[in-house]
C-alpha cells in the first residue's frame, strides 16, 4: 500500500451511538471480532433482550433443586421417562406459540387432541379403519376446525379468545359423541402407534451418528451465511466464535444422548418432537411465510400495507395450530394405549398454553421461537416429574407452575419495556 493510500478509520463512539441498535452489532462484530461479538451479546442482554436466557436458567435450577432432593431425579432412567411425557404436550405447545407469535391464542387445544385420539380409537378398533386411514382422518379433523376457526376470525372480526373458548367446548360434545356409550377404547399394544409412542427408540450407534450430523449440518450452514454476509459486505462470525458455538452444540447434545442410552435411549416419540421443532424453527426464521407472521405478530396494520395477504396468514396458523394439537392427541394416545372421555382433558389445555409462554413466546405478539415449546415443556414436565419423586402432589404442582407462568410474563413484559427503551422492539 502506497503512503498515500488513506487507511479506514474505526468509527467514532459518538457515531456508533448514534446508530440503531442492530447497526452497532453490525460495527462492534466487524471491527472487533469475537470480542464484539461478546460485547454486542452483553448489550443486546443489558437491553433487554434476553432470548432463551431466562428459560435455561430456570431449567438448570429446577434440575438442581430436584436432584438434591431426590438423587433419582437425573437418572438416564427417569430422563427418558421425562422425554416421553415432553412430546405429546410439547407437540401441542408447538401449535399455540404459532398463534401467540400472532398475537392471538387458542383455548382449545386440548379438547382438539382428545377429539383426534376419539376418532382415530373409534375408527381404527371400533370400525376396522388401516391405523394409516384414522391417523390421516384424525389430522384431517385437526385442519378443518383450524381452518374453521381461521375463517371465523377473518371473515366476521370474533376475537380468538371467543371462537377457540366455544370451540373448546363444541369439541368436548364432539369428543363424547364420538366416543358414544363405549367411553373408553383400548388401543392394542401390538398396534404400530403404541409400539412408536412406548417402545421405539433409537439404537446407541444411530443416536451418536445423528448428533454428528446436526452438528455437521449447522457448521456447514453458518459458514455458507458467513459466505453470503461477506459477499454483502456484512459482518460474519468468526471462525473462533463459530468452532466454540459447534464444541458447545457437540456437548449440548452429546451428553444428554450418552445420559439416555444409558437406559433405553432416545425414543422415536421425542425426536418427532424436536423434528418438528427444528423444522418449524427454520420455516419461522428463513422463510416468507414465518417472516409474514412475525411482521403480522409485530404490527399487523404495518404488514397489511407491506403488502402482505394478512387473512391468509391467519388461516394457516390456525390450520397449523390445530393440526398440532390432533398430533399431540395422537401422540399421547399411543403413548397411554387408549381414548376416552378424559383424554385431552385435565391440564392438557393449560400445560400447552404455559409451555409456550414459559419457554419464551411473548404474549404480546412478535417474539418468540420454535424452540420456546421444547424449553416450555421441559420446565412444566420437569416441575411435575420432580414433584412426583419427592412425594408433593397436584397442589404444589399447580402452585409452582403457576409461579413460573406468572414470573415468565412478568421478566417478557420488563425485557419488552427495557427492549423498546433501547430501541430494540
């Protein structure tokens, strides 16, 4: 470089400030690297916006406490029992975060699932149906009432609150009806949904395998974005920052494997789960109809101007919110190896609502993830394994989630205002 080249100068402080606040990550990450990176981490925590961070705190400390208490609580045993009972409410939480991203809600979930066990009991020992028709026949219920609901909304303006409390009880009917005299049916043991739902698990090789290629897979991603960011003339994470994130994801999934096939190992029924998960996470983030719904969550009169169809979004939501419920129902049926008048009953409906909250999908629209319903329900389901093994009952159960509940909508309505405050809302 010639002596009359000029050298580019470190912005200024003042003008750094003066930037909006995704702007000066943008600058720190640049000019710093992995140190900017962590700094603009601390700011974007300092601001407010905490992520999954609350969550995975109080996770670790409800493992803890529990684990104090009762050493069997971390067992590879009671884990892959803990597993199991996550991913049918877990399915269904999945749903509701969909609807809360729009800043809507649906009450029925529960009563959805125990309809969906109904008809595919009903059809499939009752009627003689393949276990393939009555799974698509109860998923296929799922769409209609979401599509339903969806319609509702959009065509005539009733809040969500109102469709889905009426559809919580016109599918409670419906669930009864359809169960008929029999109240309860027995599913058989030897049937592929209950052999899925209580005894299919991964085998030790094929779980390690898998952990390898999710990491694989996401190393390979991160460097394709950084590749895309440099060509744009954006900052990138850094190679040291990217080797540290995948050690971290190595061990994230690692371990909690090798702790599993200790006992039985990693069931087909929960890695459905975490599938869903990851499938949803990506479609929410990456694509064009996940972007609409997180605009529409944010501002919906801003998105309709944006140009975006905001009745479809609805529809397909609840199509999805719904669906997710008739899987879970599904899911959970297979798991007890029947149906009845109960099924989707109890807590199924609160628990599904409290996990997606809790796991980190604001209320107030616009924020959240995928992954707020698998953080949710391991922290509901990990309140109530625990409680059981130290010998408290329902009461306590009830009292301590309610406690997170109420503690989760606090800490998002504190980081919203803190967010907003530094103009990250």
């Amino acid at each position: 470089m010639s002596a009359s080249t000029p050298t580019p100068e470190a912005p200024s402080v003042d003008a750094t400030a003066a930037l909006p606040a995704d702007l000066q990550d943008e600058r720190l990450i640049a000019s710093q690297g992995v140190g900017g990176f962590v700094r603009a981490f601390l700011s974007r925590l300092r601001s407010g916006d905490l992520g999954s961070l609350p969550v995975v705190v109080g996770l670790i400390v409800i493992w803890g406490v529990f684990q104090m208490q009762n050493d069997a609580f971390l067992s590879s045993r009671n884990l892959v029992n803990l597993t199991q009972q996550s991913a049918a409410t877990g399915t269904i939480a999945l749903g509701i975060v969909l609807v809360l991203l729009l800043g809507e809600i649906d009450l029925s979930v529960g009563s959805m699932s125990g309809l969906s066990a109904a008809i595919l009991a009903v059809g499939f020992v009752s009627h003689g149906w393949s276990l393939p028709v009555a799974v698509v026949a109860a998923l296929a219920s799922g769409a209609v009432i979401g599509a339903l609901y969806g319609l509702l909304y959009t065509r005539f303006g009733v809040p969500s609150f109102v469709i889905t409390l009426a559809g919580l009880l016109a599918l409670l009917g419906l669930q009864l009806k359809v169960l008929g005299t029999e109240g309860s049916i027995n599913i058989p043991f030897d049937s592929g949904l209950v052999k899925f739902a209580q005894a299919s698990f991964l085998t030790d090789a094929v779980a390690y395998v898998l952990v390898l290629v999710v990491v694989a897979v996401y190393v390979g991603t991160r460097l394709r974005s950084n590749q895309r960011r440099t060509a744009a003339g954006l900052s990138t994470t850094p190679l040291a920052t990217l080797a540290l994130r995948a050690v971290a994801l190595l061990l994230l999934l690692g371990i909690p494997v090798y702790v599993l096939n200790r006992d039985r190992g990693v069931s087909y029924m929960f890695l459905l789960f975490v599938a869903l998960v990851v499938i949803f996470d990506f479609v929410i983030r990456r694509t064009r109809w996940g972007r609409s719904v997180l605009a529409i969550g944010g501002n919906v009169e801003a998105a309709r101007r944006a140009g975006i169809n905001v009745r479809r979004i609805y529809v397909t939501v609840f199509v999805f919110c719904s669906t997710l419920a008739a899987l879970g129902g599904l899911l959970a049926a297979g798991r007890l190896a029947s149906a009845n008048q109960g099924s989707g009953g109890t807590d199924t409906n609160l628990n599904a609502i409290a996990a997606a909250v809790i796991g980190g999908t604001s209320l107030f629209g616009g924020r959240g993830t995928a992954y707020s319903a698998l953080l949710g329900i391991l922290v509901i389901q990990s309140i109530s394994n625990g409680l059981s093994l130290v010998n408290l009952g329902s009461p306590e159960r009830y009292m301590i989630t309610g406690g997170v509940l109420l503690l989760a909508v606090i800490v998002d309505s504190l980081s919203r205002r803190s967010r907003a405050a530094h103009g990250r809302a």
